[in-house]
C-alpha cells in the first residue's frame, strides 16, 4: 500500500517546471520542453486573425537576435474572439508566408476556460512577481529562466522587444 501511495504522489505531483511539459509542434510531432533546459523560453499564446498578429514580426526578430539564448514558442489558441479559427497547415502557412516565423509553433491549444492545457494551467497560476490568474487575450506572454521558472509574465499590449522583456534576456 505504501508503494502504490508513492507512486501515486509521483504520477500526480504538481508540476515544478516547464520542463515537466511536453507538447506536440505544428506538424504534430511531440516535444518536451526540457530540450530547452539551459535557455530562456518565451511562451506566447498567439492569433492570426488578431489587432496584436503584427507582434509575429518582432518575436520573429527577438528570436533571431537572442537566438542561442532564448526560445520564443508560438501557441496558437482560438479563446479569444475565434481569431484562430484556422487548422494547423493554415496557421503555419499564414505564419511563414506573412512573417517568415522560423521560431517554433505548436498545436493550436486551449489557453483559459473549463479545457485550458495543463502548461497555460500551470503558466497562470505560478508564482512570478507579476501577476496571475487568467490569460485576458492573444499575445500574453511568459518569460521561464534557464531554470524552467517563470520569471515574468507580460500583458499583450506589451511588445517582444520591449525593454521590460529585453533586458531579462
């Protein structure tokens, strides 16, 4: 009994990291986040239908300005407004052709309400000296350390290359 305990404990820990996260590309192909151990992360819930889609071009420039020191990752989600309403090759396409995104994209993912993914659960409830609680529209941002912590979360009027976000990195 106490072995099954244990390992019940184990199986049902809360997570302690991003690195505890694995999540499935674009093209559908399963990835964990700890490939990045060692790297800043920026997870951003994205849309491409939305008044903040011009901020693909600026992750597209941190991305390449930091690249070897931060990993930007697009989520695209469909909570707000339905201005994702696209399937995967859509997005890719759209992502690619208008902003040449080379950073990674995964899935399109539920972001808030009663289907939110367990990482955007985990992202909206972390201590971080920010703020928590739900994610109130596309472009919201989280900032991990090499650490897999979250260390800043940033609204969507706030820009990629903002100094509140450069000067992390």
């Amino acid at each position: 009994m106490k072995v099954l305990t244990i390992l019940l404990s184990l199986l049902f820990a809360a997570p302690s990291s991003v690195y505890d996260f694995k999540l499935k590309d674009i093209d559908g192909k399963g990835f964990s986040l700890a490939k990045y151990r060692g790297k800043k992360i920026l997870i951003v819930n994205t849309a491409s239908g939305c008044g903040y889609t011009k901020q693909y071009a600026d992750l597209e420039k941190l991305s390449s300005q930091y690249k070897g020191k931060l990993v930007v990752i697009g989520v695209p989600a469909n909570n707000f407004g339905g201005q994702e309403p696209g399937t995967e090759l859509e997005i890719k396409a759209f992502c690619t052709k208008e902003f040449a995104v080379t950073f990674p994209l995964t899935q399109k993912t539920s972001v808030k309400g009663d289907d939110i993914a367990p990482l955007f659960k985990y992202l909206t409830t972390a201590p971080n000296p920010d703020f928590t609680g739900d994610i109130k529209w596309n472009f919201e941002k989280f900032l991990i350390d090499e650490n897999g912590k979250l260390i800043h979360r940033y609204r969507s009027a706030v820009t990629p290359l903002a100094q509140e976000i450069t000067k992390e990195i």
